[in-house]
C-alpha cells in the first residue's frame, strides 16, 4: 500500500516483552523497523492507534495455491476418510493451476491471514512446474508468483522452495499428481541460486524445505545441505499421519521424529512441521534441539491428522509456532484456540498451556507462537521493541470486549471469545496494510481471485 510510514504510533495499552504498557509512543525508523519505544508517554506529534496494540503474529506454514480448493473435499467418499484420500483432491487442483491463478489466490490469502492477525509467512512451496511436470521457461516463475503476491498484499514473506524427489520412503517414483513438484539436487540448488537477487530486492527471507522423509532420500537431503549457506530456515513436514510413522518404521526401523534427530543436524535453524506423533522419548528430544514444532491445528482436524502433545512437549522446554497449511482458516484465534481446546479434550481439563497458576492461557500461547514463529522465519518480528520490524495489530478498541478489559485479558478475549472481527489495523514493516478491516486494493485483488477460482470450477 502506498501509505507512508508514520513518524510514531501512541497507543493507550500495548503489549511489550516484559508486559502491558500505557501511554506507550512506538517509533518507527525508515527502514520499517521500531526505533524507539517511550512509556508514559504524551500523544502529541504521534499517530493514535484505535486500540491496544500487540505484535503481528507470524505464520510459519503455508501451501497458498490449496486456498483455491478450500471447502471442496468434505465430501464423504466410500470408505474411511482420511488425509490420503484428501490428497487427491489437491492434485486435482494442483494439475489445473496456471501461474497467474497462484498470484491470484495467494494475493487474497495473504491479505485475509492479515485481516486474520498474521503480519508475516512462511510460504513451504512446491508447486513448481506446468501441468505436464515440465519446468517453466523461467524455472523460477511459480516462485516469483509468490514473491509478487506477498509484494502486492504487503505481508512479509519467507519463501521456502520445497524440494521433492519421491512418492514414499526408499525413493519410490512419483506418481503423476506429483509431476509438477520434482526437482533434482541440481536443479533445486539452481532454483534457490536463482531466487536470491529477487528475495533481496523484494525483502524477502529466502530458505529452502524437504517435502517430507518420504519424499527426499538421506543423501539427497545431505547434498542439498552441503550446497546451502549455513544460515536461512530449513522446514520439513514429519510425522503428521500414523501411517507415516509405519511406514518409516518399515523402512528404516525408527519413527520418523527420531530419525531426523539422528541423521539430520537439527538446530535452531529447523522447523519440524506437525510432528504429531511422536514418542515420549522423541518429544523431549525435539523440545532439546532448538528447533521449533509449527503446529496448523485447523489442518491437522481438518485432515484428521491427530493431536500434538503440547503440554508435554512445553514441560520439556519446547518452542512452538503456528501455521495455516491447508488454508481452510486463515485466523490467528482460531488455530491458538484449537491448539488449545485439543489439549482440552485429550485430556478432559481445562487451560492446559498455561505455565503457571494464575496465568493467562491466551496471553502464554500468543507469547510462544509469536517467538517460535519469528525463529521458524528467520525475521526479526513478533515482539514491539526496538530492531524489530514495526509489524503491528490494533485491536478495536470499540469493541464492548476489548474496552472492557485490562492487562492479558485483552489477549483471552480476543483469541476466545471475538476472533478475526478485534482485529482492526495492520502494519507490516511501518507500513498499513490492512486499516479498519480493509485492504487498500481489495476490490481488485477480490476480482483477480474470482477470476482465478471460477475457471478452477470449471476445469
């Protein structure tokens, strides 16, 4: 959005590192990073925020193109459904995908996770080649799809290429629904080495990502290591379906949590998606390595994938952040709440991922999910303090909810009870994007996507 920055923002309540602060100015330097930060502050001279003001939540896995089938696989098939059967829908999708229907889709999506409370992504993409499993003219094009749509909608943006070899463990073929995500080690280092100069001029991170176990061999993962910088995220999807865990068993006679702690050098660098299933052994030892768990509770009911062991996994020490996959939610609220609630109902008690008696749940999860969201990134967000990116949610202060509370209730209200609706601004890096629930270019994003998922209907 071509708004630019302001000088400071005064905002009566904000949430800083070391709690709720009043009368707190919040300025912001020329690169979009928060400069300085002033309690007790006056006014004058300063933009005022409309209501508190807490960190922009990052978001650390997405798949943008499946917003495009959001809704379309919730028809029961003959047998028992399951993420498999979920699965060729998406290839389904994925076989009818022009590039410019991936901008337009994932435009609109970046925009609603930023009327949803996210101010940055984590975009795990591996849809990389035409419908013929062919590499484009410009074999980086559908990636620079994404960087052009996070750059139209404002939101920041790590971009993670995903490499992908197999269909299953021991180098199975792919399958044809698979053909447009293929790459060699070769071809996939050239691909990161070509979107270098683009992340930079557009500000984005630039990391890389395996599929799965079942979809990298241990040397090809080794080679595309050995080929990377030492620096910059590395995600991977593990442990997400119990037949999975059964089938690395089969293969390599260790559950498939343990094998990447074994074999891989996992570290604060690393982000093991879902690891849902997992041990008591493999729990403590994720929670020991530094690398965060980012967990897409919405998905992972959705898919019916199973519930990740958070309270044990945060009694070992463990960092966390959330994502929305599959993109049937776009919300903050709605994927803290359910991590929540699946603790809950797993365990038939109440508040479970509070750290402590008398604390806040809400105020603990966004807390988490905010710092284990920025290390999965590799961006400096998540928190208002100075050196930070100055990527800012104001909550609407009008709300009879949000006026109403003090100190961490703001934050239980807002996940528990309002939702998306609290959310009123959103700044990205100093910037606007997002002012009393609108986006300065919806109308004309809204067409594109319209466009994009009518011709999908079709076929």
């Amino acid at each position: 959005m071509n708004q630019s920055s302001p000088r400071s923002i005064f905002a009566e309540r904000a949430l800083l590192p070391e709690g709720w602060a009043v009368n707190v100015r919040i300025d912001i330097a020329a690169d979009g990073s928060i400069g300085a930060i002033a309690v007790d502050a006056a006014p004058e001279g300063s933009e005022i925020a409309a209501g508190p003001v807490i960190p922009a939540m990052p978001n650390l896995h997405s798949h943008a193109f499946q917003r495009a089938m959001a809704g379309l696989a919730e028809i029961a098939g003959s047998g028992e459904d399951s993420f498999w059967t979920w699965r060729e829908e998406m290839y389904r999708t994925v076989g009818l995908l022009s590039p410019e229907d991936v901008e337009a889709v994932a435009t609109r999506l970046y925009v609603d996770m930023m009327k949803g409370g996210y101010g940055a992504v984590a975009e795990f993409h591996y849809l990389h080649h035409d419908a013929s499993g062919s590499a484009h003219a410009d074999p980086s094009e559908m990636s620079r799809r994404i960087l052009a749509a996070a750059s139209t909608s404002g939101i920041g943006l790590t971009l993670l290429p995903v490499f992908y070899a197999h269909a299953n463990f021991g180098g199975a073929p792919p399958s044809p629904g698979q053909r447009r995500f293929v790459h060699d080690v070769d071809g996939f280092l050239a691909l990161i080495e070509a979107l270098r100069p683009a992340a930079s001029e557009t500000g984005a991170t630039l990391g890389c990502a395996f599929h799965s176990l079942r979809a990298a061999m241990p040397e090809e993962m080794r080679a595309i290591l050995g080929g990377l910088p030492a620096s910059g995220p590395i995600h991977i999807h593990v442990a997400e379906q119990q037949r999975e865990v059964d089938d690395c068993l089969a293969w390599s006679g260790r559950r498939p949590v343990a094998w990447l702690l074994d074999e891989m050098p996992v570290d604060h660098r690393w982000c093991a998606i879902h690891a849902t299933h997992m041990n008591d052994d493999e729990t403590r030892r994720l929670a020991a390595s530094g690398a965060v768990a980012g967990l897409c509770p919405v998905t992972e009911a959705n898919l019916g994938d199973g519930i990740f062991p958070a309270v044990a996994y945060q009694a070992a020490g463990g960092r966390f952040g959330i994502g929305s996959d599959s993109e049937v939610s776009t919300s903050v609220a709605e994927e803290l709440r359910l991590l929540e609630y699946g603790q809950r109902l797993r365990d038939q008690r109440r508040n479970r991922l509070a750290r402590g008696p008398g604390r806040s749940v809400g105020r603990d999860l966004f807390d988490a999910a905010c710092a284990g969201g920025a290390q999965a990134l590799g961006q400096k967000i998540g928190a208002i303090e100075p050196g930070r990116a100055a990527s800012l949610v104001v909550l609407d202060g009008a709300d009879a909810f949000i006026a109403a509370a003090t100190g961490d209730q703001v934050i239980d209200r807002f996940l528990f009870a309002l939702g998306d609706r609290a959310v009123r601004d959103v700044m990205v890096a100093g910037t606007w994007q997002i002012r009393n629930g609108r986006h300065e270019r919806d109308e004309e994003i809204d067409r594109a996507f319209a466009g994009a998922v009518r011709r999908l209907a079709q076929g």
